[in-house]
C-alpha cells in the first residue's frame, strides 16, 4: 500500500513538476547559456563585463527600490494587521485587499495621473495652499513614485498572509498581554510579530522578489533618465539594441539577486 501511494503521489505531481521543467527551468537554462554568447555564436564573458560596466548603478538601484518599497509595506502592513487582529473590521481589510485585484498597468497608470505634477495630489494639496501649481513638486517620474506604486500594488499581498500569520497565534496569548495592560501596539510588537517572525520572513520574500521583477509600473513612472531596474534595461536591450547576450546577463544577474532570498523561503517552508 505504501508503495502504490507513493507511485500515486508522483504521478499526480508529475504535471506540476513538468509543467516547472518547461515553462522555467528549461528557458533559464537557455537563458544562462545565451549570456555567454556573442552575437557571432562565440562563448565570451564579455556580456556580464558589459553589465558590471554599463548596469551596475541600475541592479544597485533596483534592489534599493525593492527594499525600500518592502520596507514601507511592511510597516504599515504590521501596524495594520496587528489593529485587525485585535479588533477586527471587515471593511478595512476589505479596502486593503482590492490592489490585489487590481492589474499592474492599471496602478502604474493610477499612479502616474495620481503622483503628476498637475496630477490629482498636487491639486488637492494646492487647495490649502501647501504648494504651488505654477511650480508644483512631482513623485511621479522618481524612484519615490515607483516605491509608492509598488507598495500600494503589494499592500494586499502583505495584508493576505500577514494577517494570516497574526491570526494562527492563539487568542490566549492576547489574553495574557492584555491582563498586563498591554494595548494593540504593545500586542502586536511584543506578541504576534515575535511569534509570526518565519511567516513575515516568507511574506517578506515573496514581496521582495515580485519587486525586483517589476516592469510596467516603472516603465510607467519612471523618469526615463538616469538609473533604471534592471527589467527596463532587459526591455530597451532587446527591443531597440537586439541585443538578447546582455539581456540574458542581465537577467541571470536578476535571477541571482533573488536566488538568496527564494532558497532561504523554500528552506523555512521546507522546515515547516
């Protein structure tokens, strides 16, 4: 019996893990092997010199974007939870939930009409005389614009699983911190964010990895000059350059980047 299970198992997984072969495994393979390759066909590192030359500031600004945006998420994100948690109110976690509903394309172009320089911020902030609209500041096109767009696009992600983690704690152990006085901030900071830690390190992956591979909201917001993430230099290399070697350096150095952050979430899944 135990072997007909197993055999059941495998072939029932059978699909997914082929499904992984072909959709993924197999085009980075020929990715990474195409990184190595000239335009003539010649093996040559002279593609990943082209990128440490040409796309270093962009891969630092990247993963400074990626943090930053993660950074915002989960603050609010753990505030936010850790009051739901506590107190409970469907209409706020349902408000918080609807970015997830919502297509990339369609925030980075909310964003951008939102974050303009006579975009609808400046003008309600206009209205109370904070700035001016002859010489109005704008978010948009900055690295500030995209990590703001990329945190409200992520916001429900985060509520999903970190309110899942805060409520797998036992209510018992609110209980105790409540008898000692302890409010909703103190419950979440010293109660449910301790004991929810491997579940905010997973979410946090998760989170942190979508950002690096962020395309259309930055191709919306950003400002076209200056430093780019590393999935827009992919996009102009291929499209206006044809050149697929420095693209596939690139993205194996994408791939690399997040490579830490996924074996550290399939090692505390694996564990779990």
């Amino acid at each position: 019996m135990r072997r007909l299970e197993n055999a059941f198992w495998f072939t029932f997984a059978v699909p997914t893990v082929g499904i992984v072969l072909v959709l993924f495994f197999a085009p980075f393979l020929y990715s990474a092997f195409g990184s190595f390759q000239s335009k003539s066909g010649q093996l040559t590192l002279d593609n990943y010199a082209l990128v440490a030359r040409l796309y270093t500031k962009d891969v630092l600004y990247t993963v400074g974007i990626a943090a930053f945006s993660l950074a915002i998420v989960l603050f609010i994100g753990i505030l936010l939870c850790g009051y739901l948690r506590v107190y409970g109110n469907k209409l706020v976690e349902f408000l918080f939930k609807i970015p997830l509903f919502v297509p990339f394309v369609v925030v980075g172009h909310a964003m951008r009409v939102f974050l303009a320089p006579h975009g609808i911020l400046n003008s309600m902030v206009a209205q109370i005389g904070l700035i001016n609209l002859d010489n109005p500041p704008s978010l948009a096109y900055s690295w500030l614009g995209i990590s703001l767009a990329l945190a409200w696009k992520n916001m429900a992600m985060a509520v999903l699983l970190i309110l899942g983690a805060f409520r797998s704690v036992h209510e018992t152990y609110l209980e105790a911190a409540r008898n000692f006085g302890a409010g909703a901030i103190r419950q979440t900071l010293d109660v449910l964010l301790p004991m929810s830690a491997s579940s905010l390190a997973v979410a946090s992956v998760l989170m942190f990895t979508s950002m690096l591979a962020s395309f259309s909201i930055p191709l919306m917001i950003g400002g076209g000059k200056g430093a780019q993430m590393t999935m827009i230099d992919v996009y102009y290399r291929i499209t206006y350059q044809g050149d697929y070697g420095a693209a596939n350096a690139l993205g194996v150095v994408s791939y690399l980047l997040a490579s830490g952050a996924a074996i550290y979430y399939l090692r505390t899944v694996t564990r779990k």
